[in-house]
C-alpha cells in the first residue's frame, strides 16, 4: 500500500493565488461534519456543499487583511466573478466563475453531474425543519468534497505554497478514507 499516491495531472493548470485559510477553513467544516458523533447525514451534505463552495470562492478572493499571516482575510470578489444578480451560493455559477483550466483540473464529467445536482443544497437544505429541505441525501456530494480538498492542497502544493496547513497535510489519509476506501 505505500505505492499508492495521490497525484492528479496539474500541468495544464494556470498559476493560482494562494489563499490557505480559506482551504482550511473548507477543510474544518468538512472535518466537523464529517467527525461528529452525532452523524445526521442531511447535515454532512449541506456542510460539504459548504465547503466546497469555499473552496470554488478560493479561486476569486482577495486578501482583505492579515496578509501574509496564518489568519490571512479574505473577501470573494463576487463583482468581479459573477454575472450580475446571481446567486453566489449556486455551486454551477461557482463552477463556472473558475479558470477553465481550474474547471478541468477539479472537475470531470461525474463531478460536475454532483455539483449540477447539489447545485442550491447549501440554501435549500441548510435549515433541515423547513418543508422543501431536502430529505433523501446520498452521500455523493461528500465524496466530492473530500476529493476536492485533496486536489486543491495537492495544488497548492506543486505550485509551491509554504502555509504550514498546507505542507502538513495528509492527503492520501483523508482521500483513501474517505474518498476511495481500499479494502485489505
């Protein structure tokens, strides 16, 4: 098993701005969604649609404060990123506000079907009580973001990002278990 490693093709992928917070930050809400004693699935799913909408924000944020530092700030540049008066919840129009070498990088066919599909489960589901919640869930939209992080950190990597979260993470760990579980 130590010949296995995670290492998607990144040579076609543009030169990136880092902004590692906001990758742990996507990182945390999965974790604590994902790590809770208390498994509700309905809320794992809309939390990784958090996440994975911090992570496509990433790609069009700019630092706001802190610069340089662990704590680092952060706004989307929803202005600039956006068609005007979208939603910038909606995961396609995130999807779509990427460089397309981004697009292709994070995203095959299957993948984007999950983010068409789970397009507005972040706003739709977020309050599980309410009558148009959504509740059947599948737990593809999870996969899909423990896979993202992985190929997001793993970018960040191999275009040289110091920020220690970064350098210090485990990204076979958290995608062989939580994204391609091998069987012994």
């Amino acid at each position: 098993m130590s010949n296995i490693s995670f290492s998607p093709d990144i040579s076609s992928v543009e030169k990136i701005e880092f902004r590692p917070y906001m990758i742990e930050c996507a990182y945390d809400y999965y974790m604590v969604s994902m790590s809770a004693t208390h498994r509700r699935m309905g809320v794992q799913t809309v939390m990784s649609a958090l996440a994975i909408e911090v992570l496509l924000k990433s790609f069009n944020a700019k630092v706001t404060g802190n610069h340089g530092r662990l704590d680092e700030t952060y706004e989307f540049n929803k202005k600039e990123s956006l068609p005007k008066g979208s939603n910038a919840h909606d995961l396609t129009v995130l999807y779509n506000s990427l460089p397309k070498s981004v697009q292709g990088y994070l995203f095959d066919r299957s993948d984007f079907e999950i983010i068409e599909i789970n397009k507005d489960l972040f706003t739709t589901s977020r309050y599980v009580y309410e009558q148009s919640a959504n509740n059947i869930h599948n737990d593809d939209i999870i996969k899909l973001a423990a896979c993202l992080i992985c190929k997001v950190v793993y970018l960040y990597l191999k275009q040289g990002c110091d920020d220690p979260f970064i350098k210090l993470f485990d990204i076979e760990k958290l995608y062989l278990s939580q994204n391609q579980a091998i069987f012994l």
